[in-house]
C-alpha cells in the first residue's frame, strides 16, 4: 500500500498520521489507462451549512478533474430528521442546490443512514422515480461497472442501521422489526456468486475505526468481517464517524468518509492508520490492478492518498 499526504494544511493542525504527497491528479480520466473514476460523499445534508456548501463546491471541482462517472452516498442524506416526503423542501436545500456542479450531475447511488431513518425512508427511494441523479432502488441492492479492458468491480450497497443494537427501541430510528438475517443470507448469496475483478461493500455504520473501543461497532464485526473475509472484499466504505480515516484489519480496507458537513475531533492514529477532523469528501479510481482513493477537504487540499491492490 503507497500512503501520501499533502503538507498544505491551512485550517487545522489535527491531521495525523501520514507522509508528504502530490496533489490531486487534474489529467482528465480518458487521458490515461481505462478506470473508473467516481466520488464518494457522507454525512451530509443541513441546507449548506456547517460547510457543506463549500465541500459541495470542491468536491465538484474534484469531480471534473477526474472525470467522475458517478457519486456514491454513505447516509445520513438529510439532517436531524431525514426527509418528511418527495416535496420535503430538503430535497432542494440540502441536496439539488447545493451539488450544482456539472460534474455532480451524474447518478448518486444512494444509502441509508440512522438520520434517515428519522424521516420517511420510502420517500427516500421515490424520489428516485422523479430524479435523473438520485438512485436508491433498495434498502439494500448491488450493482456492477465494467471498465474499457474488461475490469469489473461490484459494488454492495447495505442498509446497516438495523444491526445496531441502540436503535433498537429508539423512539426516533426507526428500524425495529426489520430482518437482518434476510440481508446477510442475501450478501453472502451476491458474494459468493460474483464474478467480479473488485468487490467493494458500501455500509453506513463502521466495523473498525481508528478511534476503536466504543467507536467500533461489535454488531457489525460479528455478522460482517467474516463475510467481508471469506469473499475476497478489498474495501469497506462507510460513514457515520463524522471525519475521514482509513486502517486495514486482515487485509480489508476500512474506509470512513463522513465528512460532508459537520466533524468530530480525531485521536492520533497508530502507524500505518490515516485520521483527519478536516470537512471533505473522497475521489477513487479504479483500474485493473489497483484500487486508489484521496481525501480532499473543503479547501481543496488532498489530505491523503492510498493505493489498494487488487490482491492481498
């Protein structure tokens, strides 16, 4: 794994962790070996504020440097209480007037968060049906992207908020009842049935965190790191710690990208581990042997930068 970071840190001195790096690349995608280049945005939604505005805006420059070909959104889409309906005035706050970009106007395939789950969750996947972006099939779907030389990678969207046990007679999260065996037995059906080059799990709670101890979620470990283990799955990306990490456990990529507004502090992280409290977003490309991402924060900084290869 090739870890870099950037030295142009103008806001904060909390990033921790990380070596000196290159900036972000600004070749366009079609200038250099087929890949998929795509954005990744979490913990978002408060009408622009607590810097959302100004991620959104950068993270829309960034999409145009790499020629994005789509957004994937970790939850908690929509701040404190998700969304009321497919007219919630949210919709065009929090969401179509904030990521105006050209370069945002691609697909946003979409997950669910525990603040999602506050508000109406089936206008969450209406509102599919009336936007040319925004994709929320399912609670919990998969979907495949093939590139020019025959590269597949599989992307398996989860729906998490039901595992954590919190929740579970919360008077405001609304998930009591839901089945979660039926969504692991699906997983690991798609796993183990897919035939992709790359296999990436999307969820909004996290296994691991570089924080740990009541910052890692024993819920999520227990019915998914072995599944995530067994089926060859390179990376786990997730939201909901309210910052940008990244650490490995077994050879899976734990990756947090939580902050498309509001932050929370960060502890300095053990070698090899990357934390940062900075707001921001995350840029990937995918190619055929590599797997590399960047965090970049609301001032355009690219705070870090790893490869992932395709083989443990």
């Amino acid at each position: 794994m090739r870890a870099k970071t950037s030295t142009s840190l103008s806001r904060r001195s909390l990033l921790l962790g990380a070596a000196p790096a290159l900036g972000l690349a600004t070749l366009p995608a079609q200038a250099k070996a087929p890949a998929l280049d795509f954005a990744v945005i979490g913990d978002w939604g408060r009408r622009g504020r607590w810097q959302q505005r100004e991620v959104a805006r950068q993270m829309g420059r960034s999409a145009a440097a790499i020629g994005s070909r789509f957004v994937i959104s970790v939850g908690d889409n929509f701040y404190e209480n998700g969304v009321a309906s497919v007219a919630d005035s949210q919709w065009q706050s929090s969401f179509e007037r904030i990521y105006t970009d050209p370069a945002l106007m691609t697909k946003w395939h979409v997950i669910l968060g525990n603040h999602d789950y506050q508000g109406d969750v089936d206008a969450q996947l209406a509102y599919s049906a009336t936007s040319p972006r925004w994709s929320l099939p399912e609670r919990y779907y998969a979907r495949t992207e093939t590139l020019a030389d025959g590269t597949s990678v599989e992307f398996f969207f989860l729906d998490t908020s039901r595992y954590i046990r919190s929740y579970r007679h919360h008077p405001e999260v609304r998930v009591q009842g839901q089945d979660k065996q039926a969504q692991l037995d699906w997983l690991e059906r798609v796993l183990a049935g897919s035939q992709a080059t790359w296999k990436l799990v999307v969820g909004h709670h996290q296994l691991f965190t570089v924080t740990g101890q009541d910052h890692d979620y024993p819920e999520m470990i227990g019915p998914f790191k072995p599944l995530l283990d067994r089926y060859g799955v390179r990376a786990y990306i997730n939201g909901h710690e309210h910052n940008l990490e990244h650490i490995v456990v077994d050879g899976v990529h734990y990756i947090t990208c939580g902050a498309g507004s509001a932050t929370s502090p960060v502890v300095t992280p053990p070698p090899g581990q990357f934390a940062s409290d900075h707001h921001g977003f995350m840029t990937m490309r995918l190619e055929a042997e590599a797997l590399g991402f960047s965090f970049i924060d609301d001032t355009g900084a690219t705070l870090y930068q790893a490869d992932i290869p395709r083989r443990a």
